[in-house]
C-alpha cells in the first residue's frame, strides 16, 4: 500500500446509501485527527479509549448537518471521567474539510480497575446541533445506558429522534516501521430512512422503559433492517480501521446485495476555534475588580484552551467589560472554547 493511497481515505467520512434496504450509513476513518486530539493531553488509557470512541462517533454522526453548522457530543457524569466534549465544525463551502476537536475532564485518583464506559458513572449523553447566529441552538438528552458510548448514541437516536441507528467501530494504536505509535479508529453507522413511525408520539417504549432500533421498524422495513445488522456483524476490527481496504471496498464487502451506493467523501481534520478575540470576548462580563482577582503575581491574565492546548497570556488592563477595547468585542463566547 502506498502512502498515496492510504492518504485518499485516511481523517475522512464517506456517506453511502443501500438501495435495496431503504438505508443510509456513514464509514469513517480517523488517522491523523485522531491522534492529534489524543496527543494534547497525557489521558490515562481508559480516558484515551473514551474519547477516541466520542471523536469517531462525532464525524460519524456530525456529517450529516449542514454548510457552517456545528454538532457536540456531550457526556457529563458523576463518575471519575465527568466530562467528555467534542465538536464536529461542519465545512464553510463544499469540498473544504470538517474540522473535529475533543477533551475530557476527569479525577485522575478516581479512575478503577473497570472497562472505560465504568470509569463515566451515572450521568447524559447529549447531542447538541448550533445553526449559527440568529437561530436556537437544538439539545437532545438520553441517560447513560448500554455499557457503551456507542450505545448511548444508539438510544439517543432511538428515544429522540425515532430512528433506528446502529454503529459498529474499532479504534486502537497502530505501530508503524520504527515502533512509532499512533492512533487510528474507523467505524461504520447504518441508520434508517426517515419514515413515520408508530412511536413517534412516544405511545410505546422498549425494554427498560427505552425504545430500542428494533422497536421502530416493522414488517418489510424491519427484515430489511435486521438483514442490514446482520451483515455488519460480520465485520471485522482490521476491515473497520483498515488501512489496506478502503471505505468502498469495505461497503462492497459487507453489503453487496443490499446495493451499496455512495457519495462525496468528506475530508475530515483537527480543528479548534479557540482564539485571543474570543478568551477577551468571555472575560468581557467581567468588571475591573473581578479581572484583578484572575491577575497572577507576574500582572498577567493567563487562559488555556482544553481542547488543543493553546496558552494565552493578556494584559488585565485590556480585559473585562470596562476595559478600553471591551466595548467593541462582541459578547456570549462560551468558556468552553477557550
């Protein structure tokens, strides 16, 4: 395989559609992006599992919003890893990539000898979608259930949106020549077409008082759905991440008879918004007296970005909302961002 190759498919999302079972997925391959996120922090190994498991399930899911809009996968728990958050920043204009960033707070003396999805505890999941200025940002919750992020993505889309989804995926580090590490993931996300559902209204629930994906399709749509299911549990850990087989190829696999059909592959890169205007943006709340309180011995303001580790230094007499140049910053930056 050449390195020509790898590249054509490697940091990308290809959407596909099955003809013949009324089916649309997503195949996702994370390379580069992946292990750029993962390589800002120094996360213990089950920390490092849980968000390269949320940043492969962003661009699986975060493909499908529109031009400049913006998708977020949220965890927040009571457990050891309190938080998980990662944006997916949909392209500007056709043909530019997506740009993906992710981080994780968590208690490092807290963290058990269980699997990852045990170190989150009780707590939501939550998909938010940001369509820009002017709009109301739409938020979608569901418990942590299942075992698995993967399955809490699967009873969000069930439970909020009526939508049978399911995601089959694999992620781990890849040693290359010289015994250089990083990371890689790939996954497959199979949802189907939106229809009008007997459950739409929320007049049935599934086992546990939550609806499954298999409670919202009867009839031909439902063997259609259960064939389509079975035919992805046949897929294997190195045919998800690849690298030898591509997203096509991988299709043409698994799903031949259902008439696999796919379209403009998405470029997908790590990327951070995080900028000095937008720390003086979320400090412009605040009056001279609060700014004095954030003032370090050396009389600077200091901020860091979670997400990719920028480190910003700015001077307390040009910061809050009496500060000379405050007046023209725009307010309403989310903390987050910085």
């Amino acid at each position: 395989m050449t390195l020509a190759r790898k590249i054509a498919w490697d940091d990308t999302v290809l959407p596909f559609q099955l003809d013949n079972s009324d089916i649309r997925g997503r195949v996702a391959r994370l390379d580069g992006v992946l292990d750029g996120i993962l390589k800002q922090h120094a996360y213990p190994a089950k920390v490092e599992a849980l968000v390269a498991e949320m940043a492969l399930l962003t661009a699986l899911i975060g493909q499908t919003v529109k031009l400049r809009w913006k998708l977020s996968l949220q965890v927040q728990s009571k457990g050891p890893v309190r938080m998980i958050a990662t944006d997916y920043f949909a392209p500007e204009a056709e043909g530019e990539p997506a740009k993906i960033r992710a981080y994780a707070a968590y208690d490092d003396d807290r963290i058990g000898a269980g699997p990852p999805f045990q170190q989150i505890g009780e707590g939501y999941f939550a998909i938010l979608i940001d369509q820009g200025r002017g709009t109301q940002p739409y938020q979608g919750i569901t418990p942590l259930v299942g075992g698995s992020l993967t399955a809490c993505a699967e009873s969000y889309f069930a439970q909020s949106e009526q939508l049978p989804t399911r995601f089959a995926h694999s992620f781990g580090k890849s040693t290359e020549r010289g015994g250089e590490e990083h990371w890689r993931a790939g996954g497959v996300m199979l949802q189907h077409m939106p229809k009008a559902s007997p459950f739409a209204k929320g007049d049935a629930t599934g086992e546990g008082g939550l609806l499954r994906p298999a409670d919202l399709v009867e009839g031909e749509d439902g063997e259609n759905w259960s064939r389509a299911n079975m035919l992805l549990d046949t897929v294997e850990d190195l045919e998800l991440i690849g690298p030898a087989i591509s997203p096509a190829e991988l299709l043409t696999r698994l799903f031949h008879e259902e008439a696999p059909r796919v379209f403009d592959m998405q470029p997908v890169r790590f990327g951070c918004t995080c900028s000095e205007d937008r720390v003086r943006q979320s400090l412009s709340i605040y009056s001279a007296r609060d700014i004095a309180t954030m003032t370090t011995d050396e009389g600077t303001v200091t901020a860091d970005c979670q997400f990719c580790g920028a480190h910003y230094i700015l001077d307390p007499a040009t910061l809050g909302f009496d500060a000379p140049d405050a007046a023209s910053g725009e307010s309403g930056s989310s903390v987050d961002d910085v």
